[in-house]
C-alpha cells in the first residue's frame, strides 16, 4: 500500500537551498519503519517512489542490499550498497515531473537498511505523490516468493546475495502486471512452524509475521511489531511449507502446520474483514507431503462454508541457485496465479 511519510527530510541534504520534503510526497510498497529521520526496512521489494523535476536524484543509504532504480517504470540500474554510500543517479533534464522508484530486490536477510535522505540537487523539486492503487495483494511465503537466486544459471552460479532478484519473482511481476500494491512478507528457508534444516528454530514465519522488518529479529527480538492498519490486502497468495516438509528430517509435524495455517487464516480474516486467500502448494523432496496437506487445508475450508478461499498446486522448473525457480518459472508461475488472484479481487477484465 502506498503510505504517508511523517517525517521531513531535505531534498537537498548535500548542499543547496533547503527545500523540506512533504509528508505526501512518497509512496511506500512493503513494511516499512517510518522513523524521525529516516526510512528503515528489510522486506525484498520494499519501494519507495516519488515524482520530480530534476536531473539528478542521490539516495543516502546506509545498510548491506542491493537495489533497482527505475524511472517511470522502466528500470534502469542496479546498485548494491554494503555499508553506508551515497548512491547518484542521473535523470531526464528536461524540465518534466518523472515517476522514480527505489526497490529493493535482495533477501529480508541480513538485517535492515535504512535511507537517511533524498537529494534532487539545487533546482530539484517535488512534484504531486503518485497515486495509490485500489487494488491491494499480500504474499506470505519463503525463498521462491522471495525471487532468491533467481538470475543463477546454474545451481551453484553465484551467491544468495549476488542472484536474488525480488523484482524478478513472481510476486513482483503479478503485482505490477494488475497494477496492485503490494507487501511481500517473506524470508528464504523459513518453514511455517520448522525451517529448513531446522535452522533457528524458534524464527519460523509463525513468529516473524508480527514484525515490521522481518530479518532483524534474530539480532533484535525487541525490534517494532507491525502495525496491521497500516495496509489492508483484498487478496492475501499464501505460499508456504515447503521448508516445513522439505530436505533433511525430522519435518513439520502436519497436525501443528495445520492448526498453525489455519490459525493464519483466522487472524487475517479478523484483521482484514472481506480478505480473499490464494494457497499456493508444490512438490517438495523427498516425500512430496506439501501438496496433500494444503489442498486438505483447502477442502476443511470449503467443507465449513468459506467461500473467499481458492487452492493451487504449482509446477516450477528449478535450475537457479541451489534449486530455485529460474526467471523462466517465476515468470510462468506469475501468468498461471494472476486470474486465480484476479478472479478473488474481482480485477478480472470484461
């Protein structure tokens, strides 16, 4: 959802005149923390955006993420910060009010990154927030939500961190081909309630879900709980377990995944009254348990009256990094799960 920003920053924090940023002038996508003086978050896909006059735009960034600049929707470079930097881009200098977006496209892990200022040079200047969408979607889910190593051509091309693209997962391209706003809630090898290989056990997804930056946590358990009126999803894609039922044993005990998924289900349903929900289930190694359980979940659902729910079991061509789907099947994955979001939202054209 596209939120207000309250706090003042100066668009021209590097010198030259003052000119205070608007409390409207930014539109925000994902979970962020919105504190006095800067703009903190860790989701992938989180975005700020603004429109202006200027031929140039300086983001202070400081934190470990890589980033997408676009203008106007189209992108234009990516950028990867590791510590604090100063990062310039050059803009169309001709005297016309350009849409810009900052997205961040690497894992909700490690940690948090934070912008700390916008500069539009000495002549630059704000132009009207660019508009919220009317059409709202969250994603709930782990690494293939996440778009982790979705540019490895291979399963050993590259590091997490070089490959993830969240602009480039299916979340990503679903939301933008339907025009929606978006919150993309996930984190690579977090199970429901067991994560990959056990990691962490006491972080899986159940807990993190009530954080504002879900990749602090493990450093900060004392880190700013979401504030759930903030973004109101019409349709919520739910897409997790495999981590749960997938690699080394012992796996998620399937009657506590289920209370917990349906538990999931409830809450959203008290926080967003009118929600709609996508699950979304794939193969999983090496007992392929996935599947049964949510289509089960989905039939107990359906058997008990609900009707603002819809079941998907997906096909994915993993040959990224360590397994993942390529840019190939994200791309496939988002056609096949728009007109099932579409059909919930009642975005379907006529």
């Amino acid at each position: 959802m596209f939120l207000s920003v309250a706090f003042v920053l100066a668009a021209t924090v590097y010198g030259g005149a003052s000119m205070p940023i608007d409390k409207e002038s930014f539109a925000l996508n994902g979970r962020w923390s919105v504190q006095d003086t800067c703009l903190c978050a860790s989701a992938p896909a989180v975005s700020v955006a603004f429109k202006a006059v200027t031929g140039e735009v300086t983001f202070d960034i400081e934190g470990e993420a890589r980033f997408l600049f676009e203008i106007d929707g189209k992108p234009q470079k990516y950028v990867t910060v590791t510590d604090r930097k100063k990062q310039k881009f050059s803009t169309p200098k001709d005297g016309k009010p350009h849409t810009y977006r900052l997205v961040k496209v690497s894992e909700s892990n490690p940690g948090k990154f934070c912008i700390h200022g916008i500069d539009l040079g000495k002549k630059g200047s704000f132009a009207e927030k660019p508009k919220a969408s009317s059409r709202r979607i969250e994603f709930i889910g782990d690494s293939f939500t996440v778009g982790y190593g979705v540019e490895g051509k291979g399963p050993e091309d590259g590091t997490p961190f070089e490959k993830t693209n969240a602009s480039k997962s299916y979340a990503f391209i679903l939301s933008e081909s339907l025009r929606a706003d978006y919150h993309v809630n996930a984190v690579s090898g977090r199970g429901l309630v067991r994560n990959y290989a056990n990691i962490v056990p006491e972080w899986t997804l159940e807990t993190l879900y009530d954080y504002t930056m879900m990749g602090v946590p493990e450093q900060d358990a004392n880190t700013e709980r979401w504030d759930f009126e903030r973004f109101h999803p019409q349709v919520v894609v739910v897409f997790v377990g495999i981590n749960d039922f997938q690699g080394e044993p012992p796996y998620a005990d399937v009657g506590k995944f289920k209370q917990a998924y349906v538990k999931l289900l409830d809450r959203l349903r008290a926080l967003h009254p009118g929600v709609k929900f996508l699950l979304v289930a794939t193969k999983t190694w090496p007992n392929d348990d996935l599947g049964g359980v949510v289509e089960g979940i989905y039939n107990d659902q359906v058997a008990a009256g609900k009707t603002d729910i819809l079941y998907k079991f997906v096909y994915t061509e993993n040959t990224a990094l360590h397994g993942h789907p390529s840019e190939n099947s994200q791309k496939e994955l988002a056609n096949t799960l728009r007109p099932l979001v579409a059909r919930l939202g009642g975005w379907l054209s006529r």
